[in-house]
C-alpha cells in the first residue's frame, strides 16, 4: 500500500463567482472491492470538463465520469496502457452522446492513477497539470504556450483520441494541481504553489486567478499516513461515486452487453421452432400410446396386429390436427411482435425528423423553431411509450422516450432532481412555507385546516429528525383573551415590533392578530395589529429590516407597519400613495429583497417590482416558451450565496429560480414520481447545506439544489 495519502480540495468558478462544491465531473475515488487484477491498491482522480461551444447540462459530465471511473477499474494491465485505454473508451461514449444530444459535446480531462508513491497522469484536451516538488516546480505538458497547452484535442473532437501521459513522483507535503487553464499566467500559478504551506492556503489565490467565464480545479496535498489532517475551508465533498439518482434526469441507455436480437423471427428459426413443437408432440403421442396401448408380452404376438392397425388409425388423425396447432400457434405468437417492428420502424422515423428539426441552441434559435421542434419531441415521447407497451422493457424506445423528455427539459431549461418526502400532512392539507430562521426549527402552514407546525431539521438538512404531531398555533386557539381567527401567512422575523421578542417565527390572521411562537419556551404570544377601514383581504406579508409589510389585494395596498418603542402600536403607513394604485387582485405573495425593492407575484405567474411605493421595470429574461404561466409562491433569498427569486408554478409543475433582475436560471422538476409537483405550493432553498424544500400537495419533499 502506498505510504502517502492524497487530500483533495477543488475550485469551481462560474462567471467571476465561485461555486461552493466541487465541479461536476471532478472524482477521487479508491479502488472498489470488484476492482480488476492488479487495481486494488490504487486511487483515480478525474477532473472532466466542458471544452468547446457547448455546455452539457451538468449530470453530462457526472455521468461521464462515472462511466470512466467504470472502465478504468474492470481494465487489466499496466497503469498507463489501462489510462490510454480508459480514455478510449470515454471517447467513444462521448461520440455516442453527440449523437444522442445532437450537439458538438466535447471534454477535456485529466485521468490520473496514484499507486504507492507514483502518479500516473493523462490528459485530453486543453488540461494543466502542475505539481510543487519540495522547491521544485513541474508542469505538464511542459510547454505551457497556448500551442503547446492545446496541441491534444478534446474527447468527442477526433474518431480516436489522441492521449499524452506522463508520471510524478510524490514526496510528503507536494502539491499537485489539475486545471482546464481558465487561469492567469503559469508564473504566478508557481508562485501559489511554492508558498503555500497547507493545501487550504492556495485556494483563495488559486480563485482569484480566475480569468475566464469558466474554471475548473483540483488540488491535492499529499501526506503521510496518519498525520494530522490540516484546517481547510469548508468545501462541499462530492461521494467517491456520484449517486446519480439524484442528479441526472431521464437519461442515458443502459449498457449493452451484446447486440439485441431481432425480435420478428427468420424463416429459419420458425422451422426449428415448429420442429421443435412437432417433436414435443411426437414424444407426448408416443406417451399417450404407451399408456393406451403397453408394450406387448412375448405371449401377445398374436394380437399386434389389431393394435398396431388401431395405433396407426389414431395417429393419422391426431398428426394433422397437432400440424395446424401449431401453425396457428406460431401465426398468433408473432401478431404482438409485427406490431412492434411496425410501431418501432414508425418511431424512428419520428425521431430522425425530430432531431433535424432541433436547433443547434435552442437559446438563440427562433420561438417558431422551437415549437415545432417541441410539438415534434412530444410526438416522439408519446410514440416511443405507446410503443414500448407492446413490447414492454424495449431498451431502445425507452432510450428514445428518455431522449425526448431530455430534449423538452432542455426547451423548458429545467433540471430533474431525485426527491425524498421527508413529511407527511393531513390528506386535505393546502400547504404554505416553509420558513425556517436558523435551519434548525422548520415551520409550515396548513392553510385548509388552518394550523402551524414545527419541524427538527438534521444537521445536514436532508431529513427531519423529529416532527410536530400537534400544531403549535391554529385557529380558535386562546392567547390572552384573544382568539385566533384564520391563519393568512408565516414569515420570520429577526428583529421587529414584537416587545422584544426576536428570531421568531410569525403568523398573520384575518384579523390582524399577529401571533408568534417562542421556541425555547414553547410559548404562544400575539399582538393586536392596527388596521384601517381598508383593511380587507390580507394575503401575505414580508419583513424589511424592522419593519412589517401586509400584503392587501382588495385594497389594492401594502401597509406598512414602523415599530414605535419596539412595538407594533400605530396604524400601518400606505406604501401605494395617491389614487394610482396597481390592481393586486389577482396577487398571490410578495417579498422583499435586502435593497427595498418589492416583487410582487401574480396567479398568471408574472412578477411586478417597486421601489418606495413606484413602479420599477421588471421582465423575465432566457423565460423558454410556455414557462412561468401560473404562480402559487414567491421566495425573495437574499443569502449572498444564491441571491434571486424562487417561484413555483403549479400550472407548469416546476419551481424556478430567477435572479433579481428576472434572468430565468433553472428550472427543477421530480425525476420521480413525475407527477410529484402537480399540488405545487411553496419552496424554500438553504444554499448552505445545498438544499430545496419544496410543498406539494400535503407532502413535503427535500432536493439537492443546483448552483447557479
């Protein structure tokens, strides 16, 4: 076993922002127990990258990836011949996916094999390996020109791949460096290297170094085995296999072990098939003719030949009536079969127009392109299915269905993600929220039956360790002599007008009691809110800085509530002034983002914005057609780390995520059960801990969630 282990850090920048997780098709991984001769005592790193025009989604180079990380372990031989023939095969798949995509997709990387004290390297495309040897510093290739940087191409770009390697040795506290040369000058990439002392220290420089739209790293420390592991940053790791239920949609086609046979059998075939049958037949007549006629006794003689006449009589009969068993038998069996190879050959044909009719990028093509490439992709899904039914697990219309729903995700820019409920409400349950203040406690709203309930997040944030039986606030309920009437919103309050009482979550009524829940205390407590004669249909409500807004939509108006000595205790200011007031009837939540400005959503899905009470141009950006046609919830995130809009359109089955400046940048939707959002409510993201809480229905779900 080596004496060395490898610490692994990664730096991801997209568009001048860093991504808190590790790149998508970045690997480090041991040997599995079913590893190849020879393999077990070895560690591959992969970093794989998009390279060229086209960017593939990421669960593409997941998916890439894995599939490497596949072939390298089941190859036998020496290391660099096992690399060379790894990548070979990845070039291959790559080709197939160009085809499957219709897209020039191309990928670069750096396959590399640590066995003992040694690492192997190869590389396609434009990669860098650098690597700190004590004071000594290498990289490969060695000419780091843009010639020289260049001179491989990527997979996907030539039928056999062309593959440089080469070999490192490493010593204790070396450091090592892939990148896709998204950087600044080599020079100052030396100069990180030489004077970092702990792999953390070069990940702050290493990022800013950063120079174009897209960067992609992995560095590694090597130390002995057992020493102390160094303070890093906090990075998000990413399993030594991705688990790819949870990031690739509808996708890729199961390995073939061999070619699949035809289905319609050959002249030949229904021969041996009938001679096969016949002969069954014979020998159960042969049975049945024992069993009527037993075998004779030396002392019978003279009775052979009555029987043998009768034998020969029954056969004649029964030869004819077997012949046409069977023919009609074989008719019948392969009526289900010409109806696949008809329904097959008629899908294909649907699925070669389809793909001419796709454009190339599907961002920049004409609205009018892209609906007819749509209406036709829907086509192929529905063909594809209709014809798998015939012939139920068909690989090949499962792949074509999988393709044509990758290809409408891709129109909608939608992503689709595993789910897992991780709660269960009342059957009739119309859920709002969630909110949570300090991801611990998690708070929803049963807007039916009119009830809150407190939840226990885990400490990773993807399940809840301990759930509320009982509500926590509801209507009817008796705190100080008042009395709860129908519950209208939740939010979370930080600091306000509550008489001292902060980080708290709060819920509106009908009447303007504005109840909160202490959670150490497990204490209900409210204030009776000022309202005007115009007070009317309250629908939701937002907080900004100490102040409390009330959305109104018969009013036509947000009031705005100023606390006086910490207290709620005046009537609401108007943030609509005048008579020209927007028409709110059909909004259905609102939000507020750290700068003031107000979004407001509407039932049709559309967002207005405002500032101070006056109008501020908002429109949608990169929307794809038929997108955002309908709005149930507005989550206004202000965590630095995913800043934007979060909307769910129930009509659409998808939450979207949108920036503040209304550029559309994903959409998620279930891998499955795909119907999982068709009661879609309300979603709340936690970037922190990389997640997505969605209602649906009186379910609640948790989902990784992507990086913008």
């Amino acid at each position: 076993m080596s004496g060395l282990d490898a610490l692994v850090a990664h730096v991801y920048v997209v568009g001048g922002r860093t991504i808190g997780a590790p790149p998508p098709g970045a690997v480090s991984v041991l040997a599995p127990k079913k590893a190849a001769r020879g393999r077990q005592d070895e560690t591959l790193f992969i970093l794989l990258v998009p390279s060229g025009t086209y960017k593939a989604p990421s669960y593409t180079y997941e998916y890439l990836t894995k599939q490497a990380t596949e072939v390298y372990f089941k190859t036998t031989g020496g290391v660099t011949s096992s690399v060379r023939e790894t990548l070979t095969q990845l070039n291959k798949i790559v080709l197939t996916q160009q085809q499957t995509l219709a897209q020039p997709l191309r990928a670069s990387l750096v396959c590399a094999v640590m066995r003992e004290n040694e690492m192997y390297v190869g590389r396609c495309g434009p990669m860098l390996i650098a690597q700190r040897h004590g004071t000594n510093f290498t990289t490969f290739p060695g000419d780091v020109t843009d010639d020289g940087i260049n001179l491989v191409p990527p997979l996907g770009a030539t039928m056999e791949p062309r593959v440089e390697l080469t070999r490192f040795d490493l010593v204790p506290d070396s450091l090592m460096v892939f990148s896709d040369f998204g950087w600044g000058s080599v020079e100052e990439l030396k100069n990180i290297l030489l004077n970092a002392r702990l792999i953390g220290d070069t990940l702050d420089p290493l990022r800013r170094m950063v120079t174009a739209p897209l960067g992609h790293a992995m560095v590694m420390q090597f130390v002995t085995e057992n020493a102390p592991t160094p303070e890093v940053p906090k990075l998000y790791s990413r399993p030594a296999l991705p688990s790819f239920s949870a990031s690739v949609p509808i996708n890729f086609p199961p390995k073939k072990e061999e070619p699949e046979k035809e289905e319609l059998p050959k002249s030949g075939t229904i021969k041996k098939t009938a001679a096969r049958a016949l002969s069954r037949t014979a020998n159960a007549v042969t049975s049945l003719s024992d069993r009527i006629f037993p075998p004779e006794r030396a002392d019978d003689k003279e009775q052979r030949e009555p029987l043998l006449e009768n034998m020969l009589i029954m056969l004649a009969l029964l030869i004819p009536l077997v012949i046409v068993v069977v023919v009609v038998g074989l008719a019948l069996s392969q009526t289900g079969q010409t109806k696949f190879e008809v329904c097959r050959a008629d899908v294909l044909a649907i699925y070669d127009a389809a793909q001419q009719l796709t454009p190339g990028n599907s961002a920049e093509a004409e609205p009018d392109k892209i609906a007819l490439a749509r209406q036709q992709w829907e086509l192929v899904r529905e063909e594809a299915l209709s014809c798998e039914r015939t012939k139920p697990g068909d690989s090949d219309m499962l792949r074509i269905a999988s393709d044509a729903q990758n290809h409408l995700d891709r129109f909608d820019r939608v992503e689709r993600r595993e789910l897992t409920p991780i709660r269960v409400f009342k059957n009739d349950a119309v859920l709002q929220g969630p909110i949570s203040g300090n991801w611990i406690q998690m708070y929803t709203l049963d807007r039916k039956n009119n009830e809150v309930y407190r939840d226990i997040l885990s400490p990773d944030g993807k399940l809840l360790t301990e759930i509320g039986t009982s509500p926590i606030i509801f209507t009817g309920q008796s705190v100080r002599g008042q009395t709860i009437d129908r519950l209208v919103d939740l939010e979370w309050m930080n600091l306000g007008g509550l008489a001292g009482a902060n980080s708290v979550p709060i819920v509106l009524d009908s009447t303007g009691l504005l109840v909160w829940y202490n959670d150490p205390f497990a204490e209900v407590d409210l204030l009776r809110l000022v309202t005007t004669q115009a007070w009317s249909r309250p629908i939701a409500m937002a907080t900004w800085g100490l102040n409390l807004y009330i959305l109104d939509a018969d009013a036509d108006q947000i009031w705005r509530y100023v606390p006086n000595q910490g207290v709620y205790s005046e009537a609401p200011e108007e943030y609509f002034a005048g008579f020209e007031r927007p028409d709110l009837e059909n909004a259905v939540d609102f939000g507020i983002d750290e700068e003031g400005r107000v979004y407001i959503l509407f039932r049709d899905g559309s967002i207005r914005s405002y500032v101070g009470g006056a109008a501020r141009e908002f429109d949608y950006y990169n929307l794809p057609e038929g997108a955002l046609k309908s709005g149930a919830s507005l989550l206004v995130d202000n965590n630095p780390i995913s800043r934007g809009l979060v909307i769910t359109d129930p009509v659409n089955q998808t939450v979207y995520v949108v920036s503040l400046g209304g550029t559309v940048y994903v959409g998620y939707r279930p891998l499955k059960p795909l119907n999982a959002f068709e009661g879609l409510t309300g979603a709340l993201v936690n970037a922190d801990k990389n997640s997505i809480y969605v209602l649906s229905g009186n379910i609640m779900y948790h989902s990784p969630r992507l990086p913008q």
